[in-house]
C-alpha cells in the first residue's frame, strides 16, 4: 500500500509537530540564556564524551545528524567563538579532527542545565513513565527496522 489512511496520517503529522515543538523550544531557551543553537549544543555535547575531547569530522557529521558541508559552516562559527577548534589527523592528510577547547567544555557545563530543564519539562515530565518505556521501545523498533 502506497498511500496513508486518514490515521496514519495525522499520527505521522503529530509526531513531527512533537519533535520541531519540542527541539523550537529547546532551541529558543538555549539561545535566549547562552547565545547557542540547539545544533551547537549537539556538536558540543558529542565532543565533550569523545575520548579527548575530539572526534574526526566526518564521525561528527554522523553523530549530530548533519551534511559534511552543515557540519563545516557549523564548525567555522564555533570555532570564530572559540568553542572547538581542528587538528590535522596525523595518520590521514585529508582528515581533520573538531576538538573541544576550555571555552567549549565550560559553556556547555554552562547550557546544560538549561538544556536538561527543557528537556524535561518538554517530553520527560509530560509522560508517564509507562508511556516512557512504550516510547522507548517504538523508538528502538523505528531505529533497528530494516530500510
């Protein structure tokens, strides 16, 4: 069957109107109390568990869903505000590596709790924790489906 009942359809819509309600609004707070996109905070966050603060850009990429060329403008503003800067890869001349400076590690210890709060004011605390476990495991189902 190619096209969506009725059900189906707003089921799919209400999903995404959830997910950009609930990434606008983290988004905006992050922005309103720490001058830092939702996506910035990502890059941070995922360089900050890396081992050495540091991972190969394309990784990166990966991690924090975004294009090779998103994550390059990305990169290039952080790195103007002294958040991350990039190191050669010393096995691949091609290779570059973001890495996370002091100033990036101490604002994102600085977002965090803003972040945490959105968070859980925005999905954790609106459901159930029964709700939170058939979410977990629709979404770990969604995320092992065969393409």
């Amino acid at each position: 069957m190619v096209g969506m009942s009725p059900a189906e359809s707003a089921v799919w819509r209400m999903m995404q109107r959830a997910q950009v309600r609930i990434t606008r609004r983290l988004e905006a707070d992050l922005l309103a109390a720490h001058d830092l996109a939702l996506a910035s905070y990502d890059v941070l966050q995922q360089l900050s568990e890396a081992q050495g603060r540091r991972l190969r850009m394309n990784d990166l990429a990966d991690r924090v869903l975004l294009s090779r060329s998103g994550l390059t403008r990305l990169i290039d503003r952080l790195q103007r505000d002294g958040l991350v800067q990039r190191e050669a890869c010393a096995d691949d001349a091609r290779g570059l590596f973001a890495v996370l400076t002091d100033a990036g590690e101490a604002r994102l210890v600085e977002a965090t709790p803003t972040y945490l709060r959105g968070i859980r004011a925005e999905f954790l605390d609106v459901l159930e924790p029964e709700e939170l476990a058939q979410c977990t495991a629709m979404l770990t189902k969604l995320l092992v489906a065969p393409r």
